[in-house]
C-alpha cells in the first residue's frame, strides 16, 4: 500500500489528463476525416467502404498504429486509408477528387464549429477548472484536424492532395501513380520521421488557426498560451 501511495503521490495528473485528451482528440479527428471520405465515396455509388466496415465513429476501424503514434509524437500523422473503388462512380476521376476532398473539408469544418463553441464559452461561461481543461480539449481538437487537413492536401500520394492534382493526369499515368501509392507511403513516412513537414504546416497551421479563430471570435491567445505555436 506504501508503494501505491507513493506512486499516487508522484502521478502527474494534470499531464496524464493533458496526454489522454491528446489521444482522444486525435482519434476522433482521423476518424472524422476518415468516415467523411466512406460518406461521400458511398453517396457516389461506391460501397466498398460501407461492405468494409468504414462507415462508423469507431476509431478502432480507422486507426492505422505508426500514423496514430507520428500524430501524437511528431504532431503529423495519419489513418489507415479507407478503400475507395472509382469504377463505381459515374465518373471516376471526378469521384475520386470529391471523395479525397471530403476528409480534410471535414477537418476543417470541425475545427470551425469547435472554435465556435470555444468562443461562447469563453464569452458566456464563467473560467473554472472544468472549463479551463474543455478549452484546451478543444484546442487539441481544431489544431489537429487543422494539421490533419492540411497535410492531407499535399499532393504525394497516397495523400488526398495527389488524388486532387493527378485527377488533370492522363489516364493512364493517373493508373501508374496509383500503382505505386504504396512505395510512395514508405516515402511519406520517411519524410515525417525526419520532420520534414512539421516546420512548413506548422507555419500554415498557426495562419490557418489564426484565419479560423478571427472569424468564430476564438482567443488565438489559448493556443499560444498553451503552447500550441
């Protein structure tokens, strides 16, 4: 018992709060984004993410472990992609830029109403402990859905940026690339790993951050004083 009673003693509890909100606002922007793609992808004609199980809120069908665990050290990262088949579509390179643009709108849409709700409590909701950690909760939330759909614009594949430029592409130099969208990940990774993006999107998300925040009224202070930017 002395041994427990030490440990509860020493527990940071305000970073373990601090690091389980992380997690939890990660895994619900990925599988926003995620979902998101399933959605549109299926109101086009296409089922294979419904017949895969996609179409859900459970993280655990959209997590992919190596882009949870750079999402929440690095600060980019990534889900396991949702599978998309454009020979359902009425016209597949239009459906695939539809589908690819429906995750990072989606982050960013979420971003928007939860700096907007952040913003009535700030105004309307005396500042008490509780309240104090639902602000930083929804800091986390805007910043990684911010980070998560930018990031997803760049235009290597498999990123949803690619899906967008390329869809201009002949087809069949369209049909190469998505041939090698699985090499092109191990590049994507490398290039995380090495923190090659976290400089660039950070720059773009602090502006993007600060664009959202001046239109829902959201503090940008909380960002920085938590040490967001």
């Amino acid at each position: 018992m002395k041994a427990f009673s030490n440990f509860l003693a020493h527990l940071d509890v305000d970073g373990l709060l601090l690091f389980l909100m992380c997690g939890v606002a990660g895994l619900f922007c990925i599988t926003i984004h995620e979902l998101s793609h399933g959605l549109v992808a299926y109101r086009l004609g296409d089922p294979t993410a419904k017949l895969n199980g996609r179409l859900t809120l459970n993280p655990r069908s959209h997590i992919d472990p190596i882009g949870l665990v750079m999402l929440l050290t690095v600060g980019v990262g990534w889900a396991k992609p949702v599978p998309v088949d454009p020979r359902n579509f009425k016209s597949p390179k239009a459906g695939m830029v539809l589908t690819a643009l429906a995750g990072p709108v989606s982050n960013f849409l979420t971003a928007f109403f939860m700096l907007r709700l952040g913003s009535v409590l700030v105004e309307y909701v005396p500042t008490t402990m509780p309240v104090a950690y639902l602000l930083i909760f929804i800091c986390y939330i805007s910043a990684f859905s911010v980070g998560i759909g930018l990031f997803n614009l760049i235009p290597i594949p498999p990123l949803d940026g690619s899906k967008i430029l390329f869809s201009v592409l002949p087809d069949r130099i369209y049909r190469i690339i998505l041939r090698y969208e699985r090499l092109m990940m191990i590049v994507v990774i490398l290039l995380v790993w090495f923190g090659i993006f976290v400089g660039p999107l950070s720059v773009a998300m602090s502006a993007a951050i600060r664009g959202i925040c001046a239109v829902t009224r959201f503090p940008y202070e909380i960002f920085t004083a938590c040490g967001f930017f």
